[in-house]
C-alpha cells in the first residue's frame, strides 16, 4: 500500500509535474511513483478532483478526506484542486496537469459542490479546456455533491451527469449527497460522521468494483 500521505504539491515539488512556482496547490500528491506490486494490484489509475476553486472550500476536505479513505483501502490515488490552476485557457500547467495525471487516469472521482443550484463553472471550464478524447471517453466516474443546504447537490450532480455522458464516460449509479456539510465537519478537516463514513466506504468500495 502506498506510504506516503497528503502533500501539498508546492511544499513538496512532488513529482507529477506542474513544477512552476507560481503554481499554487493545482495537486496534491499522495505518491506518484507506485511500486510495480501496487500497479499490478490496481491498474486502473484513480483520481479524486475538488471540484471548486474557492478558497477554504469544504469541498476541498471532503475531497481529500476521499483520497484518505482510497489510500486505506490500497488504492493509489492521485488527487487534482481546481484552486490555483487557471483552467481559462490551455496553458502549459493544464497541458501538463492534462498530460501526467488526467490522461493516465482510469478512473475519476468528482466532489462537487453546490453552486447556485448546479457544479462550479470552474470545473465546466476544466472540462471544456481540455482534449476531450483523451482525457475523459470511455472513462469510469464517481460523483458526491457537497451542499450546505439540504439537497447536497443532487441537481449538480444530474447536470454534471449529463455532460460526462456526452464526454462517453460510464458514471457510477451511486451519486452522493453530502448535505449540510458545515455540520458534519464542525470545522475540523474530516467528516468524523459515522453514518457517513459508511455510506462513503460503501459507495467508495462499490466503485472499486465497477
Ligand atoms: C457561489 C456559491 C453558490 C452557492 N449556492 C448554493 C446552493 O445553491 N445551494 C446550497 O445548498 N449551497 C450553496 N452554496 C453553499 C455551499 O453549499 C457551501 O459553500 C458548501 O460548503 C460547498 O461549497 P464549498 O466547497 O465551496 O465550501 C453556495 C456557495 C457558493 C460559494
């Protein structure tokens, strides 16, 4: 199982790439050279994407706190914050985030949070600024929406479903509501939530098999 824990890419000049300086937090890197016993185990590369760039965004924990529980469960995971990466326009950081960790991944987990009743537009914007053909047909997608209302994104996540099915990607059937996120964190970095915690793991290991 990989060893090495959440790291903040700019702390740590990690190794997938985006070495630019200027480049703030564009991605965490759990472990990105995987023992070839690993790889064998889980060929299909996951990768978990917050899908906001909003500063101090709950979104951005529960995003990590699903890479965490990936890495217990052995899954090498890489990991992708929409905070920091100009996502306008295809520029050499989104080329090469494009190139080292979207294009390899199998597998893509989405934490998406609620924005005016739909996804962020900055992660429509990721979307739409990258090679579609490469980076997202015939891939594999988990959604989880991310509210502090009620309804926990589940219109977000209908309106993401829709365009990663004209992207000819397979979306798992169980999408997850997170709502009222604010209560569940209670301001700590991790949804300590049982009843959660389980839904999670079971929603998680269901993709595991998908
Ligand atoms: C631009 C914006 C629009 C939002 N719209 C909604 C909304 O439609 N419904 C809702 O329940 N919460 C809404 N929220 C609150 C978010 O659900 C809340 O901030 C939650 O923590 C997820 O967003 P975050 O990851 O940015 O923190 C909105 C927040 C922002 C910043």
């Amino acid at each position: 199982m990989a060893q090495t824990r959440l790291s903040l890419h700019n702390e740590t000049g990690g190794s997938a790439g985006c070495s630019d300086k200027n480049t703030v937090s564009v991605l965490y890197s759990l472990n990105n050279s995987y023992t070839s016993d690993e790889t064998k185990m889980h060929p299909d590369i996951y990768t978990v994407i917050s899908g906001t760039n909003r500063p101090g965004s709950n979104t951005l924990k529960v995003a990590k706190q699903y890479v965490h529980l990936l890495e217990d469960k052995g899954i090498p995971t890489r990991f992708v914050t929409l905070e920091g990466l100009d996502v306008n326009h295809r520029n050499d950081q989104l080329i090469q985030l494009e190139k080292e960790v979207l294009i390899p991944t199998r597998k893509f987990i989405f934490i998406v949070p609620e924005y005016n009743g739909s996804f962020p537009g900055v992660l429509k914007a990721l979307i739409d600024n990258t090679n579609i053909e490469k980076v997202w047909w015939g891939k594999k997608a988990l959604l989880t929406g991310v509210s502090t209302g009620r309804a926990g994104n589940l219109r977000g996540m209908e309106h993401l479903t829709g365009v990663l099915h004209y992207l000819k990607m397979n979306v798992h059937h169980n999408k997850l509501p997170i709502s009222v996120v604010n209560k569940l964190l209670k301001g700590e970095e991790d949804i300590e939530d049982s009843a959660t915690l389980k839904v999670i793991g079971d929603q998680l290991d269901e993709f595991i098999r998908f």
